[in-house]
C-alpha cells in the first residue's frame, strides 16, 4: 500500500514526505514495528478469547529413558491457551498489506504460502483442541497438503516466475538451480528434481519448526536471527550491484522479501512477549507451520536454499533428533537421546528450560552470523 502511494503522490509537495515509502529500509523499519506492536496491543485480547473458547495446551504422556514423563515434566503447562498463531500471522498480513509491494510477484508467493501453511496448521489445532481429537489432521492429510503447497510454489518458480533469477556471474537465467554458499562457479541444475526438491525443503522445513516448538519461547527466539540472516541476504539479492559484488543470485523484487522478513521479526518479538518462560500462550500449529513455511519459501525464492540448512541449524538439530531416535529404536531396540526431540533429552538432563532455551537461541544466533559471512566466503 506505501509504495503505490509514493508514486501516486510523487509530485505532489504536500505529501513529499511520503516518497520515504519507496525505500525498502524504511518499509522494513515499519514493518517489525507495526507488527510487533499489533502482537503486543491485541495479544492479551487473543489470549483471553482463546481462553474462553477453552483452547487449551494437551500434552503427550510420552516417558522415554528416565523416571520422570514429558506430561510429569509440562504439567502445569496443560490447558494454557495454544493457537496464537493465529495473532502471528494477523500482524504479519497487516504488516504486509501496508508496507508491502503486492506488485512484486515474489512478495505474493510468499505472503501467499505463509498463509497457506497457516491454515494447514489451524486445521490440525482446531481438531486437536476444538473437535477434543488428539490426532489432530492426519500425517497423510498434512503431508499432502504441505506437498501442493510446494508443488504449486514449484511449478510456478518454473514457469511464470522462471527469469526473476539472474546467476549475472556465470549467465544464467532461471530457477532451476542449486546455488552453491562456498563455490562461485558452481551451481547444480535441478532438472525434473526440482519439484521435488522444493516439496523436500518445505515439508522439512515447516516440520522441523513444528517439532522445535516444544519449549517456551524456543521456537519463536530461534526464529529471530535466522529471519533477520534472511532479510539481510533478500535486501541484497533485490539489488544487481549488491549481488553481482558478492556473487549471489538476483532475484526480481526480492528487495520486498526483506520487508515481509522484517514484519515476521516483529511478529515473533510481540509474540515472545507473551511466550518467553513461563508462557501464557502457545503458537501451535497454526505459528510453526506458517514460519516454517514462510523461511522455505524465502529460500527457494531467493534461490538459498543450502544457506537455510545452515541458518536453520537448531531446526535441522530437532528434526534428524527425531529421525535419528526412531530410526535406532526400530533397528536396534535402542534409544540414542533420552527423549526426542532433543530439547526434551537436555529436559531429561535436569537442565532448566529457560537454560535450554537461552542455548539454544545463543547457537541460532551463531548459526545466523555463519551463514551471512557465507556472503564474502565466495
């Protein structure tokens, strides 16, 4: 909305002051702040209406190698309001809608399967704490919906948005490549993988976010550094003299990817505010889903998808965790952490959760801070 009434009002001396909406720093700027402030001014609201509609946390009586149970362990935490996610992804479509350019095609496929991961999200809360059904969505119903998803994003990166990406260094046009963080001469063409290279990376992705919010606080503060490496690395992708410098595809309007970037930190600030420890709301579903959906798509659209496995390093951490305990339970008979994922093994440790929490989003910051010095290691 900003940036068509900067141009619309261009030449008009009473609104000069406007024409600061056509910088994206400014815009990102706006965004965090209005969406952090909408999570803080309507939170206390949104918590207290899902209390009243009793959408309380369930915890799974899951025991693993110790005495004490998961549920003995979270016992208190149960019934305390979840789905606030929908609070999240609220401030972040009114931040988009106002600071956002809805003309740049890739800022709309973004917006777009954030909120498309979101609602896959609600269905499977709804069911759990609405419809008292514990299962929640089916794995099968969530699988296929997280694969059109990404099979759409996909198909349309192929096709109509397949000259948004310039490899200016090597002269190439397309999205059907894997870009390389260390080598600058390199990058893979995906070919027919590509479809399911993108099904791949957001089902992973939305998943291991997903599975990483199992703590107070820890998904959310995770998710900061590593949407802030992202802003960072979309501001410069958007501009041809900043990534043909550092030899990085340049992705059309990418520039506004930094400003829906900018509007998830915010989210996640205002939402963290309500769900440091002890949390008095749980994002659910409905929040994982739509961060992890949104971080993959940001970075298949700014061709990253290698720098979101280093970013996103406590994700990857959670969700091999899991894949690592069954894989060895069923082949062995034998457990490799105490509980999975491997929050709930530090948990098992007597380690105090706001410990964990701190720790874990000290190594995310770590990880961001990698990951943007990839940018010169080229």
């Amino acid at each position: 909305m900003i940036p068509w009434l900067a141009e619309l009002l261009a030449g008009n001396e009473s609104f000069s002051f406007l024409r600061v909406g056509s910088y994206i720093t400014v815009r990102a700027a706006g965004a965090l702040i209005l969406s952090f402030g909408l999570s803080v001014l309507f939170g206390n609201r949104v918590i207290e209406y899902l209390r009243r509609l009793k959408v309380g946390q369930q915890i799974r009586d899951s025991q693993g190698d110790g005495a004490i149970s998961l549920l003995e362990m979270h016992k208190e935490k149960a019934g305390r309001p979840t789905m606030g996610g929908v609070l999240m992804l609220g401030a972040l479509l009114v931040s988009a809608i106002i600071f956002g350019d809805w003309r740049e095609p890739v800022f709309r496929l973004a917006v777009g399967m954030a909120a498309g991961f979101a609602v896959i999200g609600f269905i499977d809360d709804y069911r759990k704490v609405v419809r008292k059904n514990s299962a929640g969505l089916s794995a099968r119903g969530k699988l296929l919906g997280q694969t059109l998803l990404a099979a759409f994003l996909a198909i349309m990166m192929l096709t109509i948005h397949s000259g948004t990406t310039h490899y200016a260094h090597l002269g190439l046009t397309g999205t059907g490549y894997l870009a390389m963080p260390f080598l600058k001469d390199v990058v893979l063409p995906l070919g027919i993988f590509y479809i399911p290279f993108v099904i791949l990376i957001l089902m992973g992705t939305s998943n291991a976010v997903n599975l990483t919010d199992g703590l107070d606080g820890l998904a959310t503060g995770v998710t900061i550094p590593a949407t802030l490496c992202f802003a960072v690395v979309a501001y410069l992708a958007g501009r041809t003299d900043m990534s043909a410098y550092l030899i990085i595809p340049h992705v059309q309007g990418a520039g506004e990817l930094a400003v829906l970037m900018a509007a998830l930190i915010g989210v996640c600030f205002g939402f963290l505010w309500f769900n440091v420890y002890p949390a008095v709301v749980f994002m659910g579903d409905t929040g994982s889903m739509m961060i992890g959906g949104l971080l993959g798509s940001v970075a298949i659209l700014l061709k990253q998808e290698v720098l979101l496995f280093i970013v996103g390093g406590v994700y990857v951490a959670e969700a091999l965790s899991v894949i690592l305990q069954v894989s060895s339970y069923k082949l062995r008979g034998k457990r490799l952490f105490r509980m999975s994922p491997i929050h709930h093994h530090f948990e098992k440790l007597l380690i105090p959760e706001p410990r964990i929490m701190v720790r874990f989003w000290i190594v995310s910051a770590l990880l961001a801070l990698a990951g943007l010095s990839t940018l010169k290691l080229r």
